[in-house]
C-alpha cells in the first residue's frame, strides 16, 4: 500500500513535469508507470479479495484480476524495451520489434497456461521472462550512460541500476517461496518511484531556477559554434516542441526523409545521440 501510494505520487508528479515540459519521453513514462501501478494495485486487490472473499466469488474475482494482470504485464514486456531504446536513441525495429513481441505472446500464453492449470512452473517460467526483459533494459541503460548530458538523469539511471540488481536475490528467492512474491514487487516499485520521484524534484527544482533566472529564448545567433543552419533549427525548435520527425515533416511540408536527415546532422553537429540530449544541450546553450 504504501508503494501504490508513493507511486500515485509519481505519477502525479510526472503528469504535472508533462504539462510543463511537453517532452515526449515524459508521456511514454508516465504510460510505462500507470502500467506499472496498476500492476500493484492489482496485487493490492488481490491480497484484498483472497482476506474477505470465499468460495465462488473468491475464484471469480482471482480469475478477473488475474487475466487483467497479465494482460498489462505482457503489454509492459513490450513497452519496456521500446521505452529503453527510444530514450537512447537506438532505433526500435527489428530484430528488437519482432523478438520482444514474440516474448510478449510468450507470457501471454504462460498466463493462460497457469491461470487454467495453476501448475507454479509456468509462473516461474513468467517470472523469469519479465525479469530477462527488466534485465535487458537495464543492460541497455548501463551501456549508454555516458550519452546521457543531465547529470540528474544519469544519477537517477545509476540509482535505478543499482536498486534492480540489489533486488535481484529477492526476486529469486520469490521463484524458491511463493508468497512473498507481492512483497518483493512493493519493496522494488517503492525504490523505483522514490528513485524516480527525486529525479521529478530536482528537475523541478531547476526549472523554479530558470524561471527565477528570466531566460531568454534560443536564438539561431545561440547556436553558431555548432554551424547549425537555419532549417535544422527550425528542426530543433519542433525538436523542443515535443513533435516526432513524421509531425515534424508535416508541420513543415516535407519528407519524413529530409527530417532523419536534419535530425541526424543536428545530432553529429552537436554530438549528441539522442532527442532528451539535444534538449539538455540546448538547455545549457542558452
């Protein structure tokens, strides 16, 4: 309970950082951490209708909350990587797209395996197969810190790194002892939203900062040690504007083509490699 609620505070808080910033990684995370505290809720409520409910309606309501969970987790064990490898700019295609769509109709199938059977192996089997995908987000995350500019955005990735691979004997033992499975998720979410939550505040922090500050906006004139011409920053003002490059080529009449094109100039100019780099960049620019 009191990991949901640190995470309704997160969420909260991310939904408020959105509106602010207009990021477009702030929206694909506050979508990956309502899927995530619905999983807890859902835990919550099971907890919940197995201390006061028996018989039939007992079974029903397992059976309904069940199916939703693992309805959201499979959903998680595609967003995750696609998440993980937006933010680092690495392109989600294949054999990305196609491999972790297969490991989602995997734990799909697993799930109504168990849910039928109620065999404990294909939970294990569950459990292995999320903790793989969290693992290789991880890894993802761990390769490519040194890309990211914000210090408070590396910190937070360090501390996340960290928290995972402390819970990592947890969350074996939970494959040994059942039970306290719903416990070692808390226990994990609780981290990952305090973790998260701190990045929130001193993010809010500095934007009080920059406010207190009066900063002008970016001018072209901001950005003449980087030759950057005066279409790339168009570009770069749609960058910060939150559109992605199809938007982009709409707005400004032109192929998704010239856009990669323009981006991927801007990004050797600059040398940054992904879209949360240039905006952090350019925060300091100017």
């Amino acid at each position: 309970m009191i990991s949901f609620a640190l995470g309704c505070m997160t969420l909260a808080l991310a939904i408020v950082y959105s509106m602010h910033s207009s990021h477009q990684w702030t929206k694909f995370f506050i979508i990956c951490h309502a899927s995530l505290l619905g999983c807890m809720m859902l835990l919550a409520l099971q907890f919940i209708s197995d201390l006061f409910l028996v018989g039939t309606a007992s079974v029903v309501v397992r059976y309904i909350i069940g199916s939703v969970f693992i309805a959201n987790v499979t959903f998680l064990t595609v967003f995750l990587p696609y998440f993980t490898t937006w933010v680092i700019a690495h392109p989600w295609r294949n054999p990305y797209k196609t491999f972790f769509y297969i490991l989602a109709g995997i734990y799909l199938s697993l799930g109504v395996f168990h849910a039928i059977t109620g065999n404990k192996t294909f939970d294990a089997l569950m459990i292995l197969l999320f903790v793989f995908v969290v693992g290789f987000c991880l890894i993802i995350m761990l390769k490519n810190l040194s890309s990211i500019e914000n210090k408070t955005a590396r910190a937070t990735c360090i501390t996340i790194i960290i928290v995972s691979a402390a819970m990592l004997p947890s969350i074996v033992l939970s494959l040994v002892f059942p039970s306290i499975k719903p416990l070692m998720y808390g226990v994990y979410f609780l981290a990952f939203s305090i973790s998260v939550m701190t990045f929130l505040f001193m993010e809010f922090v500095r934007l009080a900062r920059e406010g207190a500050l009066g900063k002008k906006d970016l001018a072209l004139e901001d950005l003449v040690p980087y030759h950057i011409t005066e279409r790339e920053f168009v570009v770069i003002q749609l960058v910060s504007n939150g559109l992605t490059n199809k938007e982009i080529a709409a707005d400004l009449g032109i192929s998704s083509n010239t856009v990669n094109n323009h981006v991927a100039n801007i990004f050797s100019k600059t040398k940054v490699r992904s879209r949360i780099d240039l905006l952090n960049l350019l925060k300091q620019t100017w």
